[in-house]
C-alpha cells in the first residue's frame, strides 16, 4: 500500500510558523501599546497644574490616566 504525501496541502506544516507569527504579532502590539502610553504620560507630565486642572486630572493621576486611556478619570467610560 503506497501512501503519498503532499506538502503543500498539509497544514500541519506550518502550524508552527502561525504559532511563531501570533507570538511575535503579540509582542509587537503590546510593544505599541507601551510606547503609546509612555507618550501619553510624558505629554501629561510636560503640562502645568492649571493646564491639568482644566481637564480634570491631578499629577498623581497621570500614570493611572495613561495605563487606562479607555477610562474618563471625571468618572465615566469613553467610547472608541
């Protein structure tokens, strides 16, 4: 009994390479995700007391403000 195998019809061939592209896109998002926050908090940071008092935050606020970018520090959710 003669079995063939074709290659190009095999998934399982490149399952590790999905695998190693989810775990590499994974990282890359998360990469982003930092440096958008690292942006937000030294943008927050460069602003005067008053300036952050007109948008409602205090400068002890400003590392929550920028690790939760979906949550309204006045108390609210914003939408995206």
């Amino acid at each position: 009994m003669a079995t063939t195998y074709n290659a190009s019809t095999s998934r399982q061939t490149f399952a590790p390479l999905r695998l190693g592209l989810s775990f590499i896109g994974d990282r890359f998002v998360a990469l982003l995700e930092w440096y958008g926050r690292r942006e937000i908090r030294g943008r927050l940071l460069a602003l005067s007391d008053r300036e952050l008092h007109d948008i409602g935050i205090s400068r002890g606020e400003i590392d929550y403000v920028a690790s939760n970018p979906d949550i309204d520090p006045r108390g609210g959710s914003l939408a995206k």
